[in-house]
C-alpha cells in the first residue's frame, strides 16, 4: 500500500512537473506583455523543483508572531515591538552563514549584512521591517530575507513574518490578504487575550479558501492556568467549526513563545518543554519530512490555476479589445465609401491630396500654364498676322479689334480643355488614395483577425492546462 502511495506521489510530480514546463513554453511564445505572469509561474515551478515550501505564521496584531519565529529559530533575529512592524513580510530561509539581504522597488541596489551577532541582525531588520523606522514603506523596500541556520529550515520550510491584521495600519492587513496567494501552509496565530476576534474570524475564513494547510497556534499559555487553558481551547475549537466553517484538520496547539525562546537561549530543557514549544515544533517537522510533497502538490496547482485563471482574462481583455475596433472599422470604412460615391456622382472632390501627389499636380499645373502661354501667343501672333497680309499695311485698330475678337473664344476653349483634363487627373489621384486606404483597411483587417486568432488559440490551450491543473486539485487528497 505504501509503495503504490509513493509510487503514484513520484507519478504526479512527474506530470506536474511537466504541466508546468508547457504552461511556461506557451506563455514564451505570449511575448514581453505577459513576463509577469510568466515571472510568477516560474517562481512557482522552481520552488516545486526545488521542495521549497512556504509556511507563513499569520494573525492579528500583538498576538507574538515575531516571537514564536523567534522561538522557532532559538535566537532574537526579528524585531518585536508594541506598536505595529510595516507591510513588508520577511522570508526566512536556511543557510550555513547568516545573512539578510534587502531588496527595493526599481533600479535601487540592496542592501545587506552579513552577520552571526543576532542583535545586530535585528537592529538591521528593524531599519526596513519596523513603521518607527519605516512608516508606510516609504522607503520602497521590496523584500526582505533572512538566512539562518535553524533545524526547522533544514527541512526545505521557508518561514515568513507577515505583517499583523487588524491594527490602524490598514495596509497591513491588505498585505497580508494580498500575500495569500504565495502561501503553502499556515501557523495560524492565536492568543487568549481575548481567545479569537471577530476580525481573526472573518481573516481565518480568508486563509481557508486560500491555503491548503493551518496549523492553528494558542500562543501565551504562560499566562493561564491549567483550567483557564482548557476553556480557552473548547472555545476556539467550537468558533473555528461554527463560525469559520472548518470541519476537518483542526488541531490546535498552544505555546508559550516566550518561554520557549527563553529556554532555547538558557539551554533550559525543562522550561522548553513547559513552554511546549518543543512539542509544535517536532510536530512541523515530522509532518513537513512525511508530507511536504502533498503539501505542494496540493498546493502548486491552485497557485498556478489562479495565475492561468488571471493570464485568461488579460487575455480576453485583449481579445474584447480586438473585436470591438474591427466592427466600429467596418462601420467608419461604409460609410466612408458611401461619402466617395457621392463625391463621384456630384463630381465634387477634396483638394486635400496625398503631399506627393499635391506636388506633382503643382507641377503638372506649371507645365499646363507654360503650354498656353506659348499656345496663346502662338495663336495670337497668327491673328495679328493675318490681319497684316489682308489688308497689306500696319493698321493697329484693326488688330486690336481682331484680338479683342479672337481671344475670349481661345481661352474658352484652352481652359475648358485644361479643366476637364486636371478634373480626370484628380480623380484618378483620389481613386488612387481609395484604392490604398482600402488596401491599409484590408491589412489591417488581415493583422487583426490573425491577432484573434492566435488570442483564442492561446485562451484555447490555456483552457486546456486548467483542466489538467484542476484534476490535480481533485486528485490532491486531504492533509
């Protein structure tokens, strides 16, 4: 029995492995526009590839967050304080040699510190992670990583600070919502001051859509005696089932970070196991060694469906985008042919010409004017002469009066030649920027449609992987 389990385990991180890999082919081929979507995706399959899971310790403001991270690491690295830390979570991954590296929004280089001093450490985090030093983020940081040796990290946990719900900083408890979607698991925070608020509640409902994994954690036990503890359980047992909706999975464990951070720095077995922190925490790993990779299973298709089901309607947007020009073109391009028939049968027509075409009818316009004037004078000298070899003498009323007859009639003629041949000239420049808008109408008519074509190809494939994801989702069993 187990051996098929683990067997059919290897058989889905092959396939899944592979699903990931085409979903990052096809969003290749997207092009730049959608490199966040992509970006997000591949963040997602290297940490699959590498076993990274990220177990974030959520709650609501002073509830010890910061201190049971602390507790966990055996050692004061992240600041705690009365007053709110700003909304920039802290990554906290395993390395031999301890370091923080800082990471800030645009081309601003990082900032790190490469340190075994735990309180300098914290002095340092406190620079970004604190609304004292940092209020409101103004100081644009990105992403802040811790690097710590600790047994719970060695197991391929990556632990994450995130910052508290429910305090005035509202922006804190959007960052923590917003954060959501990068979380495998969950230590979820609670304490008995009181037991659990209507804000936790409606949060908790939140992080149970979202995450696959909660661990539900009663911290400061150390201020409640046995019975006190006992009650306090009972009744956030039954709020979580009644009021949360969550029937299955519940385990709540309680704490005392303080105590245990305590005993780990003394080296105080006896006080680590009053704090029972020694107990949460053989817990976590026990279940992150037997069922990390279920956790991730379960786990990475959802936050791939959400970025495909996010890629989708950018995609479609875009796709919207398309078709609605193209029947507003169509309907722009009718009734402009409608306006250049009727221009055609009135023979009415714009002198607003193409630039080259206005310069080749100046000139042929120049060449027009030179032709008559050289035919007008021809013409003219013939009358002139005429009158000459009739009458055989110089008489200037007469040729006067003959020209005066002569020229009217002439120019009639000439103009009336100059215009019909400048009018068909016009039209068939005018046909002519017809004939190109049509063609530019037609390209872009022909680029438009292949555009929508290769948009619902893509919505078409990425409908495809969604399924596939989806019956990972189904086949993902309970943790």
């Amino acid at each position: 029995m187990g051996g098929n389990s683990e067997k059919q385990t290897t058989t889905t991180s092959h396939n899944l492995t592979q699903t990931l890999y085409k979903l990052l082919k096809l969003i290749d081929q997207m092009g730049s526009d959608y490199e966040l979507y992509r970006s997000k995706l591949e963040e997602i399959a290297q940490r699959y590839s590498q076993g990274k899971i990220h177990l974030a310790v959520l709650g609501q403001f002073k509830r010890g967050k910061s201190s049971l991270l602390n507790a966990l690491l055996g050692e004061k690295l992240l600041p705690t304080a009365v007053i709110p830390l700003t909304s920039v979570p802290t990554y906290i991954r395993y390395s031999e040699h301890p370091y923080v590296h800082v990471s800030f929004e645009g081309n601003k280089a990082g900032d790190t510190l490469s340190s075994k001093d735990p309180q300098e450490i914290q002095q340092f985090l406190s620079m970004y992670v604190s609304e004292e030093a940092n209020p409101n983020n103004t100081l644009h940081v990105e992403g802040v990583e811790l690097y710590y040796d600790a047994e719970i990290l060695k197991k391929g946990v990556v632990l994450i600070d995130t910052p508290g719900i429910g305090s005035t900083h509202r922006h804190n408890t959007e960052a923590t919502l917003n954060f959501l979607p990068q979380c495998d698991a969950a230590l979820f925070l609670m304490s008995a001051d009181p037991p659990i608020t209507e804000v936790e509640l409606e949060f908790l409902k939140q992080v149970a859509t979202r995450v696959n994994k909660i661990f539900f954690i009663l911290n400061k036990i150390d201020y409640l005696s046995p019975e006190e503890l006992e009650e306090v359980q009972r009744f956030i047992m039954r709020v979580i089932r009644e009021k949360a909706g969550i029937q299955e999975g519940i385990a709540l464990y309680p704490v005392s970070a303080k105590l245990g951070l305590e005993a780990k720095c003394s080296h105080d077995t006896t006080l680590l196991s009053q704090s029972r922190l020694d107990y949460l925490e053989d817990h976590i790993i026990r279940f992150m060694s037997q069922k990390k990779e279920k956790i991730l299973q379960a786990s990475i298709p959802r936050k791939s469906f959400d970025i495909l089901t996010d890629l989708e309607m950018q995609l479609r947007l875009s796709l919207k985008a398309y078709t609605m020009p193209q029947e507003e073109l169509q309907q722009k391009l009718m009734l402009f042919d409608e306006t250049i028939q009727q221009a055609e049968q009135q023979k009415t027509f714009s002198g607003d010409i193409l630039a080259g075409e206005r310069k080749r009818l100046l000139e042929l316009l120049e060449e027009q004017s030179e032709n008559l004037r050289q035919k007008g004078r021809h013409y003219l000298e013939s009358v002139a002469n005429s009158c000459l070899y009739e009458k055989n003498t110089i008489d200037e009323n007469a040729i006067t009066q003959a020209l005066a007859l002569a020229i009217p009639g002439f120019f009639e003629h000439e103009l009336g030649q100059m215009s019909r041949f400048f009018d068909t000239h016009i039209i068939t420049i005018t046909r002519k920027a017809i004939d190109v808008a049509i063609q530019k109408k037609q390209t872009y008519v022909s680029e438009v449609a292949g555009q929508v074509t290769h948009l619902e190809q893509l919505i078409a494939a990425l409908e495809e992987h969604k399924k596939h994801l989806a019956s990972f989702i189904r086949d993902s069993e309970t943790i």
